[in-house]
C-alpha cells in the first residue's frame, strides 16, 4: 500500500474512521490524504437570487465568492482540527477541501490521488436524497477504484 485516503464528513463515524487510519498508518507508514467534500446545497445562500438594481452584477458575484472562500477555509480550519492526532502521531497528512457531491468527488481524489485504499465511516450525515437515491457510501463502495474501508 501506497497511500491511504480519508474521507470525512465530521460525524462520529467518520472519526471512527479516522482512527482505523491511523492503526492503518502505523502498520503501513504511508502518507495520509484526508477529503471533506462541501455540497453546493450547503454553500452559503447565493445573493442573485435578490436581484437589486442599486448593486451592479459583478459586486455581487465577486461578495458570493468571498462568502465562498470563507466558508471554505472554516471548512479547512475544522478539518485541521479533526486531522491533529493524525499530525501529532508523526504522519504525513494531506488536507483536502472539495465542492460537489460526495461521492463523486471522493472518487475523483482517490483517482486523482492514486490512493490504494480509501476509508470511511458507515453513516454520515443523511439527507432524503441519500434515502431516495443511495447513500455516498454505497455509491463510493460500488464505483471505487481501489479497495474501499467502512468503518461502522
């Protein structure tokens, strides 16, 4: 094994994961990539939708990008938080903030990554599209590349 790839959604079960990584890691000493994915549907709300003839169009989408980019990096602030034992126990880890659905995105980066095994935690936080259409889990252990951990 290579490289190991986290995926974290901050739930209980995800630390639970965290923490097979990092028996995973002390087994193997390979370096650790950790992804959160950001839905859009999370995103902070976008200001189009209030139009305002007083605000030229530009102003507004350049206020959307910055509420964007900081909510991103308190995204990164809380992943290096829920990392730190990761860090602390002398492993190389590798933070990974991405926008887009769950899934997708989580096996775009063990893809891009060339990450050989990527673990997860059982349930994450559940949304009625994960009810009605599966849940990331499952899509993630159905479409990987790679082996793929479940941590219940």
């Amino acid at each position: 094994m290579k490289k190991i790839l986290w995926a974290t959604d901050f739930s209980a079960h995800a630390h639970d994961a965290g923490l097979r990584v990092l028996e995973c890691a002390r087994c193997t000493e390979v370096p650790i990539d950790v992804v959160t994915v950001v839905d859009p549907e999370e995103l902070p709300p976008i200001l189009l939708d209030v139009p305002d003839p007083f605000i030229a169009e530009e102003a507004v989408r350049e206020a959307e990008r910055r509420l964007e980019a900081a909510h991103e990096e308190r995204v990164r602030l809380h992943l290096e938080r829920e990392t730190r034992f990761l860090v602390d126990a002398g492993f190389a880890v590798t933070l990974h903030v991405r926008v887009g659905r769950p899934s997708d995105q989580i096996l775009a980066a063990a893809r891009e990554l060339g990450s050989d095994l990527i673990v997860m935690g059982a349930h994450g936080h559940r949304s009625l599209e994960a009810l009605l259409l599966g849940s990331t889990v499952e899509r993630v252990t159905r479409h990987a590349d790679c082996p793929v951990m479940v941590v219940r």
